[in-house]
C-alpha cells in the first residue's frame, strides 16, 4: 500500500474549492448570525458556493489560475466575504422581504429572533415598557438582546432603565439593566419599528 503524498498545491486546490464559500456564509452570518451547523453541513454547502465564486474570478482574471498565487487568492477571499455580506444586507431590505413574502411565498425572516427583527431597529430614543411575571413594570431603552434562537443569550439589556414604584411614579434605577427572559411576561413597543 502506498503513502499518500499531498503537496502545497494539492492542498491550496482543495481549499480553494471550500473556503470561498465558507467565506461568503461567514460574510452572511456578519450581519444575521445563526446557530451552529453540524461541520459536515458547513463543508457542503461552502464547496457549493465555492464553485460559482471559483469560476467567476478565474474567469474574470486574465490567464491561468494558480491556487497558490497571492493575488489570486486575495481576490477570491475578499470577494468571497464581501459577497456574503452583501447579500445579507439586500436580504435584509424590506423591498427584498416583501419579494420574496409576497412572490415566493418564503415566510422565513433572516433575523433569528423577535429582538433581531423588532427591538435592535428601534430609533436610539426608543422605549419599551416591560411587565413581569410577578406584576413590577420597568421600562427603558432596548440595546442587547438573543440574536438568534438557541444562542445562549436568555436576557434583555436596557439603558435608562426605570421602575414603576408603588404609588404609580416612575423612578430611576441605575444606569443599565439587565433582565432575564424567562421572567417576561409582555414587552410593550413605544414606536413601530418594521416599517410595517
């Protein structure tokens, strides 16, 4: 049985035919981040996207295409990103949301989760009034929150944040305040921020 042998090149070609995909998904997921997929997943679907990237700069640069040429690799790497990312941002355009809603029938937002898609678009001065569990109203300016299901983050963090007090006056509680989901029971918006 013989050795297996493989050069630079051989490996410079193999993964020039998986990390311009990889690239693009991760420009993507810049901007709408997701949950972990399982690594064999990740490999198909960055060699799919690889090839169309892969033939558009080797067609695209004059002469033949070495994997280990410096130039060559940048371009397809910066292109690679770059796409990707451009891509989430047009996807994220209401007129790109309202196309593919309305025309194909595709319900799926790309923001991963309610904050994504409603909290995070608020105006800077935006406030929302939260009522918990157990009856307290607080209130106060959303800036964090889950991006994305199953992200571990099970919190909202406001700025500004004030208290209804017991004799229905709101008061100052801190600079910051940092409120467990689980222990929500509505989030009242002061401004429609989907543009819907």
């Amino acid at each position: 049985m013989s050795d297996v042998a493989l050069t630079a090149d051989d490996v410079a070609a193999l993964l020039t035919y998986v990390v311009p995909g990889f690239l693009a998904r991760q420009g993507y997921r810049t901007r709408f981040p997701g949950r972990d997929h399982p690594a064999g997943e990740v490999l198909i679907v960055s060699a799919v996207l690889s090839l169309p990237l892969v033939a558009f700069i080797s067609a695209v640069l004059p002469g033949a295409q070495e994997p280990t040429q410096f130039g060559y690799v940048a371009l397809l790497v910066v292109f690679s990103f770059g796409l990707g990312y451009l891509a989430a941002v047009a996807r994220g355009t209401q007129r790109v949301k309202d196309f593919l809603s309305e025309k194909l029938k595709y319900q799926l937002v790309p923001e991963g989760s309610i904050y994504s898609q409603t909290l995070k678009h608020m105006s800077p001065t935006g406030q929302v009034t939260i009522e918990l569990k157990d009856g307290r109203r607080v209130a106060g300016m959303p800036r964090n929150g889950p991006q994305y299901k199953d992200d571990g983050i099970n919190e909202l963090y406001l700025t500004n944040p004030k208290a209804l007090g017991h004799d229905d006056v709101w008061v100052t509680v801190g600079e910051g305040l940092i409120i467990p989901l689980t222990e929500v029971s509505n989030i009242l918006l002061d401004e429609e921020p989907t543009g819907a």
